[in-house]
C-alpha cells in the first residue's frame, strides 16, 4: 500500500508579536510565462521582469514549482480546487460559451475563504466556463452571436466563492467586459488590462479603509498570453518587440499591485503569491524541454515566487516540489481552519518550506497532465510520463533535466512503482490522506487514452 502524506493543520500560528491570523492574501497568475522568461529564473534572460525579480529579493523563489496542468483551463481548476483536473476529464480548454466548469457545490479556495470571513474577488481572465441564456445552436454552424451589453450569466465566479468579479471570458473574447454576472461594456483590446489592473488597484485601496475583514484577491492576467496589445505607454519597453512589451507590462501590472500594497499599508499583512498557468507558449528555454501544452518540464515547470514579510525569509530558494493546486492546503493551514474530506483532494500544504522549517519532501509525489491526455508523476529526482497512447518514458531530472534520455529500461522497478502509486491516486480520487472520493472520471493507465487523428 502506498503512503500518503497526512495533512498538517495548526490551529494558532505564532510567528511575531505583531503576525496576524488570517492575513490577506494575493494570488498574481500570469498567463503562458515561461521558466526561462524572467531574469530571476535565466540570468541570460534579455526579458525585462524587474518586479518579479523584486518578489526573488523580498520573498522566495520556488525552483520546482508546477502549474496543474500545461495548459490554461485546467490549472486554473486545479487551483480553484485544489484537486487535479484530470479527475473531472478535463485536458482541454474551454470557450466563451462553455458550460461552467466547477459546479456551485464544489468547495474552492473563494468559497472557502469566504466561509472563513474573507472578502474575495477575482479580477481579470476566468476561463473555467458560464452560462449564458442561450438557446442551444443546431445544424453544423453552431457559432453564437458575441454577446451583447446586459447579457447575464450564471455559473461564473460569484457562483463558488467569490464575492466581486470583473473580467472576461478568455483571451479570445478580450473585448468583452463582465462584471458580477453581467457584460457590461465593449473595449479594445488594448484597453483590456489596464482596465483590469485599475479595478485590482482599486479594490486594494477600498479594502484598506476597511481592515475589519482579510481580503482574497485572484488577479489572473493576459500577459503574455496572445492577444499581443501593450499598452501605448509600454510599447518599446520590453526592448525585443512587442511580445516583450506585452511581458514588460505584465510585470509592471505585478508592481503595480505590491506598490499599492505598500503604499496603503497592508503589505506586511498580506501573503502574495506569483506564478503562471503553463509555460510559454511556442517558446522553448533549454535545459527545460519543449513549451505549453506538453507534458515535459517546458509546459508546467513555472516560475513561483511568494512573499509575506516577517514570515517569509527575504531572498530565499525552496527546490521543493510544489503545484499550484497546493495553494489551497496552504492558505488553510495559515488561517487554522482544515479541509473537509471532500475537498481539496489534491493540495497538500508546503507552508513549512515558506517558513524554512520544512525537512525532507512535504508531500509523497506530484502529478502533471497534458492536452494530449499524459499524465506523469514526479517523486523526487524521478518523472515517470504515461503518454496517452500508453507510451512511457522515465527520466532522472537530477541529472537529465532535459529529459534526454529515457531510464525506463535500466530502471524497469522504479517506473513500476511510479505507475502504481499513480492509478492508486486515479483509484481513490485523491493523493492526500482522508477518505477515497467517488470518482466523476475514471481513467486506467493501461487504455489508451488519446489517438493521433
């Protein structure tokens, strides 16, 4: 039998006379940024990210840090949830007119922190589907109009958790603005983010004239995910074109956010989180192998870095191996409040690697997925890949991190044990302690599970 990891909750963190409960806490997602794009993670890096190499000097690095998946919709879910995407079936994206994704019974970190007197909001790209009152399309043109001013919604973030939204859809539908449950106004692209980053400022400074209550703020951003629209006063800054301006503005929305932390008072209240949905987008930064979208470390490898003054050690490295979908354990053993059995499957706390205290791993293995249907799992210095064709492939990521050479003929136990206690997750509908989940995606690494057309 595999062993699992327990869970660890405190239920009083003392770290300082002057710590508090239940601090704020900021998530900033940049979207398709790649390991090797900020200079803090390349020194070779021509990138400008100064306010991501800013979070490096007054926070920690993580270097091993993973999106849930190596594409868009489904780390976001796996975030949200704390819960691996593939247990829902979902390796793709969804569209503007996607049904929702997370049902309003689902627990997530919004719906959670709420419970637990946080005020929380999600500012910028939701990407996890709505519903829109539509009748349904026949025929095979089903394209839907655009959606117009005054449309309403259901399904979409207030549904689980969260209290304000402003946003949009997904990058394809940029120009359209929803706030709450309604679409409220047209823009250009390039209006797009900085409307975004002046609603985030803006609810920054409204929450600190009223610190009766912590705030969430999920700020998911486009940058520099297509479309490429700097802004004018951006374009030429990047230095290399305007997918460096569209990454340069990116960064400066980023500081943006910390200086308003700093300015209003809260930063030293208030944990801040920064990382990426997947790895960039057709753009390959050796020794990593490949980009977004695949299931080697080039699609979810992501830059990770956080901060919490007086908590967390300024200039700090974690190689921890962490996912985004551990979020959710984290912020809960922070505030003292544990998960129930039926959520968060999938995230296991790494608040002790933060706090430096931690020895050894903190969880048993990490799991990744693909658009292509693989799955790999990661134990240390092994990745085992199940491709969905069934194909797989063992690397030793100590000393092939560019997954070069495939060890799974030498080392024909170790892959055993990796795909073992990999359908044993896929079996219990959880890799955390606490009791096995009912499954709503049943999967058997012995199908092929994806076929090349």
């Amino acid at each position: 039998m595999p062993h699992f990891f327990p869970r660890l909750f405190l239920t009083v963190l003392m770290f300082s006379a002057n710590a508090v409960e239940k601090p704020n806490i900021l998530f900033v997602l940049f979207d398709d940024m790649g390991y090797g794009e900020p200079a803090s993670y390349r020194p070779t890096s021509l990138f400008k990210t100064p306010n991501i190499d800013r979070m490096a000097k007054e926070g920690m690095r993580l270097t091993d840090a993973h999106a849930s998946a190596a594409s868009c919709t489904p780390t976001r879910y796996g975030f949200l949830t704390g819960r691996y995407p593939h247990r829902i079936g979902q390796f793709g994206v969804l569209s503007t007119f996607s049904p929702p994704l997370i049902p309003a019974n689902r627990m997530t970190i919004a719906s959670y922190l709420k419970q637990n007197g946080y005020t929380t909001a999600c500012i910028g790209k939701w990407h996890l589907g709505m519903q829109w009152n539509r009748p349904k399309s026949k025929g095979k043109n089903k394209t839907k109009e655009k959606l117009k001013i005054g449309e309403k919604m259901t399904g979409g973030p207030n549904a689980i958790g969260f209290d304000y939204f402003y946003g949009f859809t997904h990058a394809r539908n940029f120009q359209t603005i929803i706030e709450q449950d309604t679409v409220v106004m047209k823009v250009e692209p390039v209006e797009n983010q900085p409307l975004m980053i002046a609603r985030a400022v803006e609810f920054l400074k409204e929450q600190s004239s009223n610190q009766e209550k912590p705030f969430f703020l999920y700020f998911p951003m486009c940058p520099p995910h297509k479309p490429l629209v700097p802004a004018p006063e951006y374009v030429g800054k990047g230095g290399m074109g305007s997918y460096a301006d569209w990454v340069y503005q990116g960064d400066d929305m980023l500081g943006q956010l910390l200086d308003t932390l700093e300015s209003t008072g809260l930063a030293n209240d208030t944990f801040v989180l920064v990382s990426a949905d997947n790895g960039a987008a057709g753009r390959d930064y050796p020794p990593l192998r490949d980009n977004k979208g695949s299931i080697y470390e080039g699609g979810h490898r992501v830059p990770f870095l956080t901060k919490w003054p007086g908590r967390i050690k300024p200039g700090s490295t974690s190689d921890q191996i962490v996912s985004i979908t551990d979020i959710f354990a984290t912020c809960a053993e922070i505030i003292g409040a544990p998960l129930p059995d039926h959520a968060g499957e999938d995230s296991v706390s790494f608040l002790n690697c933060l706090l430096g205290k931690q020895v050894g791993p903190f969880r048993e293995a990490s799991v990744q997925q693909s658009g292509k249907k693989a799955l790999a799992i990661r134990k240390g210095k092994w990745k085992l890949i199940v491709h969905g064709d069934n194909r797989r492939e063992l690397f030793d990521l100590k000393t092939d991190i560019g997954e070069a050479n495939n060890a799974i003929h030498s080392n024909p136990e170790v892959a055993a044990e990796l795909a073992s206690l990999l359908q044993s997750y896929l079996d219990r509908g959880r890799s955390t302690s606490g009791k096995a989940q009912p499954l709503d995606y049943k999967i058997s690494l012995d199908e092929v599970r994806f076929k090349k057309k």
